[in-house]
C-alpha cells in the first residue's frame, strides 16, 4: 500500500495497463514531453516512447476519431481530453462513431476506446475549466459512464474501463486531483464497472453522489450525525450501466433519498435516479426526493464556492426531507 | 496554381499510351463488368424504392469509373471506409448482391440487422467498414486505422471516400492534419460530383480544387477526370504504391457528376437545370469505357449482351432471394447496443414483447 492522489493513481493505472497489454495506447494535447497539464501521464514517455504515448494536434474530433480507428484495428487507446469543457468538437465522433460502431453494424465492430476527461469545478476556471456534463454521454445509448471519486477506485475503475470491451467516458473530478489521497495496493486489481458502494452506512436518508460530491456527501453526514441523523451515502460510481439494485435497496431502507451533483440541475443525471426511484420504489418513500445540484446557470465564476454544492447546502436538505 | 486533370480516354475513346496502366484484358473486362453490374443494381435498386420494396436509396450513376476504378486500385486487405453512395466499392469488393439487397430491406439477413437505413452499410468480412450518415466524421476514422497498422508494422493502405461536401466539414480537416502530421498510409478518395445535395462546388469553396486542400496539410492531391476508369485506376493505384511504400497519404480529386438526385428523398430540379444534366449524360463513363475497349478489340456485341445479361441475371437473383426473408426479431433491436446487453435494455425488452402487439405492420 501507498498514499497516491487521484491523479497519481490514474497515472499508476495507466502504466499497469500499458505494461500489461501493448495494445494500451495514449494520446491527446500536451501528453508527452509535458506529462498532460494536470500531469496524469507524467513519465510515461519516457517509459513507453511515442509511439504509444502521443501528442496529437490541437483537435478532439482528429483526437477522438483517430482514437476510434486504432479501436477498429485493434489497439485500445486512451485519450485524453485536457478539460471535459474542450471536448465537444470531438462529441460528434462520440455521438455519432463510438457510441454506436457496435449496434450500427450489428455487432461486426466495436470500438473499445477510453476517453479521460477531468471535469467539474473548484479550481477557479471560469465555465470553460469547471462543467459537468456527464449526462450528455449518459443519455447516448453504447456508452459507459464512470465517475469515480477516490484513488483506491480511480485506479481500479480505469483499469476495468480499460478491459472493458465498450466504449468508456472516465470522468475525473479534477478538484480532488490532489485534495484527496488514500491507500492504493500496488498489486493489480480492478473496481467492477456498474457497482455502486455504500460508503457509510445509515438508516434515515440515502444521499447519492459521484465526484468530488461524495466528498461533500460525507462531509455533510457527518454534521447530520451530530444532530441523530443516520445518512446512508453511496457512491455511485457509475453513470451507465447504474447499479439499480444498490439503488433502490438503500430507498428501501431508508424511504428519504437526496441526490447530490454539482452538474445543473434540470436535465442531470440526477433527474434520471430520481425517475428510477419513483418507478420502481415509490411505496417506500417517506417524502418527496431532494435534488441538491448546481444551479441552472452556465458556471460563474465569482461565485464559484456558493454555485458548487456544499454540507451546508446539504444540511439544509437534509433537514428539509426529515421534517416533511 | 496548376488545375490540371489526369485523363487517359478522350471523350471519344481515344486513349494516351503514354499514361495507360497495364492493365491485362481480363481486369479490363472485369473493371467493365463491375462498372455495368453496378449500374444494373442502381437502375433497379431505384425502381424498388419507387414500387415501395425498399424504403429509400441513395444512386450512384454517372459515378460508376470513379467507384470502380479506384477500389480496383487497392488490395484485399486494405481498409475501405465508403460513403452512403459507393454500392461501387462493395461491388468490387465481392460483396453478394442478395446481402446486399437484405441490407436494403432490412430483413433478418441483414448484416446490420436492421439497426440501420438502407445505403449506410459494413461488412467486416471485406475490410469495408460501417459508416455513418453524418459528413465527414469517417475521415480521423480512416486515418486512425492508418496509424495504428503502421504502428503494428502492417503493410496496409486505408482509403476513404467522400464528396465534394465533406471537404468543407470539421472533420475533413482534422482527419487530413492528423494523417499529414503522423504521416499515415490513407488515401483521400474525394468524388467532385458537383453537388452536395442543392450546393454546387462554387458555393461549397472558393478554392480552385479541392485537390489542392492537400498542399497546406503537407502532402499531394490529385486531380483525376472521374468518368474515366483508367485515370481514376492509375491515379489511385499510384497513390496506394506510394502510401504502401510509407510515403504517406494523397488527396484524389475525381471529377464527376451526380446524375441522380441526391437520394430518394430528393428533387434536383429545384436546384438544376436539366441540360446541365444532358451534359454530363453525354459524358457517360460506361460509353467512354466501352468506346476505349472496342478500340482495344476487347468489345463486342456479344460480350455486351453477356455482361449484361449477367448483370441483369445476378440483380434478379438477389432481389428475388432477398424478399423471401422475413423481417428480423424485435429482440435484435436490443442487440449489439453493448457487448452484454445491460439490466435496462433487457427490462426494456421485456416489456415491449409483453406488450403482445401486431408486428405484421413495420
């Protein structure tokens, strides 16, 4: 075991994987010579050469279709995208080419790409270094959508992304880059895609979050606890395929569900749990379902700490649905 | 800036010895073959669609020396990637008409079993790969499998067709910078057919050729009269050499014209005039091709009956067989969205065939 930051332990995974399958290939801006500017590939250069690790021009359609095409053939590339906010020249060869070489062509090809993408906000970036837009790709059917929110799981989710036979959207909560640290083993070992995880356990509200969220999702149990408030915080981990079981047994248990992202609210992927919840697990619920996310603004930038979810913001919530 | 055109039949047949490949007669009667075939299939393909056997179609004719001639150019295992309109490529490629057919029903011999409309085909089997309906975004596609065979030390050439439109799209460019920049094996195969749609070339660029994109990308394009077998054979053949040989990827510009509409769905005359039509009619690429072979002593009237008879006999076949097979499952709707199908999809699925309905009216 040693302490890595989330970035660290996605530079780790990345040379595991490299060195276990030559097929790994990165590529994207600044990956090389300059490590990638939150430095994700740093060192990797100058242990795998250039023809695995890749500069690339300054486009994320060359980057993303080029990227598809080295899926065609048989490599399994992982490119990366510097800021999700920069990727959108590149989602119609997400749209339109990886989503769907698979069921367009009933199965005769896939493309087994893996595109990495620090995301969210709290590093002062004004709209263009801070959104959250994963529900775009959760909304396009043949993507997988994995956010994870620790480096013991960012290590074994991108490993299992990268084994993972369809096209994956990493999405890494750039704020916790360095802020988090934790144990990472070594040794291989990788995170199932799909699974959720209770990360504390509790009997009166079930309070979901991904990201840099979960964070704040403990942070604000934490408070509840002081007040005999028992929260149940999970996970999510991924987007698409949701683990919809772990889901709706926390609902089941607890009957209150608050739903945490730092994305706008309207349209979120919150949005989409909710629904689930109301379909499948409406009898048990208590109270009304509690959405607590970013607001329905383009990200501003003065007041970044107040637009960004927080315990306190939590806490209001939390009190909100116990006294329904 | 030279706008000089590669040409090997004169309109009238005559042909320059200098610049004729050496071609033997049994791949000129083939590349014959294969031009008449796929005219047949076009002509008939087209009367289907109107009769309500097939739901749309997207024709090629008038463009049949540009397909013919540059796919003939490459070799088996070379990656194709054809647009909606190059039944050409897969003609020459050996692709059974009856598979072809199915995919133009949609039945449950279709390849793409249904998921996706007649004209925006794949088959693995001969290197040509599933294409999508958006301009361009083929292109970095093509350039990848490019990169990734030189990186694998594979001595494979992939090339990628597309119209006089796609040069004006987002990912025309960035698939040409990437193919420059790590200087891959791709040919650019631009068929100039006058129209994208409604928009004449003039209004899609105000460069002089589209072939002369490929000087700021750091490489050589092309211009290669496009009702011209040969030219079009030659040119492509020589760039596929040189691509092969690592020196990189060619822009090919084949000047043609769109004689159809631009697909069923479409009416040419809100945007054209038919004697511009009649001009082009005039230049057809099968007449010049036949013109050169009788002047070879290659053509007669018999091989003519022949080869059309056997093109009219294989379309037949293909069609006849093709309707016999019945429409696919609603079970294969959900199939191949992932490589297992997730917990949604199958509750989704489920649901629908609980559902019970008449499934006799697609």
């Amino acid at each position: 075991m040693t302490t890595l930051t989330v970035v660290q332990a996605v530079n780790q995974a990345l040379r595991e994987e490299m060195k276990r399958d030559d097929r790994v290939v990165l590529l994207g801006e600044d990956i090389g010579r300059n490590g990638g500017v939150f430095r994700a590939t740093e060192g990797l250069l100058d242990e795998f050469g250039p023809s695995r690790v890749m500069d690339t021009p300054l486009a994320e359609s060359g980057i993303i279709g080029t990227a598809i095409g080295m899926a065609l053939y048989g490599l399994v590339p992982v490119p990366e995208i510097q800021f999700l906010d920069f990727i959108y020249p590149g989602f119609d060869q997400i749209v339109t080419n990886l989503s769907k070489f698979r069921y367009r062509s009933g199965g005769q090809y896939s493309a087994h790409v893996v595109i990495r993408a620090p995301y969210g906000g709290g590093i002062k970036g004004g709209h263009y270094h801070s959104q959250s837009t994963e529900a775009y790709f959760a909304h396009t059917a043949g993507l997988k959508v994995v956010i994870p929110s620790t480096p013991y799981d960012t290590k074994g989710l991108l490993k299992a992304a990268i084994r993972d036979p369809d096209p994956v959207i990493f999405l890494e909560p750039k704020k916790i880059y360095r802020a988090v640290k934790g144990e990472v083993p070594e040794d291989d070992y990788v995170v199932p895609i799909g699974k959720s995880k209770i990360v504390k356990e509790g009997s009166d509200v079930s309070l979901f979050a991904y990201g840099t969220m979960l964070h704040v999702a403990l942070e604000a149990a934490e408070e509840a606890a002081k007040r005999d408030i028992d929260v149940e915080v999970i996970d999510i981990r991924t987007l698409v395929p949701l683990d919809i079981d772990s889901v709706i047994s926390s609902v089941q248990k607890t009957g209150r569900v608050l739903i945490l992202h730092e994305a706008p609210k309207t349209g979120g992927f919150g949005a989409e749990i909710s629904a689930l919840i109301s379909e499948k697990a409406l009898e048990y619920l208590k109270a009304p379902i509690i959405r607590v996310a970013g607001f329905d603004t383009p990200f501003p930038y003065t007041w970044e700490s107040i637009y960004l979810p927080d315990a306190f913001r939590v806490m209001k919530a939390i009190e909100k649905i116990m006294q329904y | 800036m030279s706008v000089e055109m590669l040409q090997v039949i004169r309109a009238e047949g005559t042909y320059d010895t200098t610049l004729e490949p050496s071609l033997p007669e049994s791949d000129l009667k083939k590349l014959y073959e294969a031009m008449i075939l796929l005219r047949t299939l076009d002509v008939r393909a087209l009367s289907l669609q109107r009769q309500g056997r097939i739901g749309f179609y997207i024709q090629c004719i008038g463009q049949e020396a540009s397909q013919i001639g540059s796919a003939y150019a490459f070799e088996p295992n070379d990656w194709l990637f054809p647009s909606y309109r190059d039944a050409g490529v897969a003609i020459v490629r050996g692709l059974a008409l009856k598979t072809l057919f199915c995919h133009l029903m949609g039945n449950s011999q279709d390849v793409m079993k249904g998921h996706q409309m007649p004209n925006h085909w794949g088959y693995r089997s001969i290197n040509l790969v599933s294409l999508a309906a958006p301009i361009g975004v083929h292109i970095p596609v093509a350039v990848g499998v490019a990169l990734a065979a030189k990186m694998r030390g594979d001595r494979i050439v992939t090339g990628v067709y597309f119209g006089d439109g796609a040069t004006s799209s987002n990912d025309f460019h960035a698939g040409m910078n990437f193919a420059g920049v790590f200087h891959t094996p791709t040919i650019f195969f631009c068929q100039n057919n006058q129209y994208a749609i409604s928009l004449p070339v003039s209004k899609q660029t105000k460069a002089q050729t589209l072939a002369s994109k490929a000087r700021a990308y750091g490489f050589e394009g092309v211009r290669v009269d496009g009702n011209d077998v040969l030219a079009v054979y030659k040119a492509v053949k020589e760039a596929v050499v040189k691509a092969r040989n690592g020196g990189g990827p060619t822009v090919i510009e084949a000047i043609t014209y769109r004689i159809g509409a631009h697909s069923t769905a479409d009416d040419p005359k809100r945007y054209r005039v038919e004697r511009e039509v009649e001009e082009w009619r005039k230049r057809d690429p099968i007449d010049r091709f036949r013109l050169y072979l009788q002047r070879k002593g290659i053509w007669s009237e018999d091989l003519e009956a022949k080869v059309r008879q056997q093109a009219d006999g294989i379309v037949s076949d293909a069609i006849r067989e093709a309707e016999k097979i019945p429409p696919p499952t609603l079970e294969t709707m959900f199939e191949d969205v992932y490589s297992e199908m997730s917990w949604n999809l199958k509750e989704q699925l489920k649901e629908l065939l609980s559902e019970q309905r008449d499934v006799t009216k697609r």
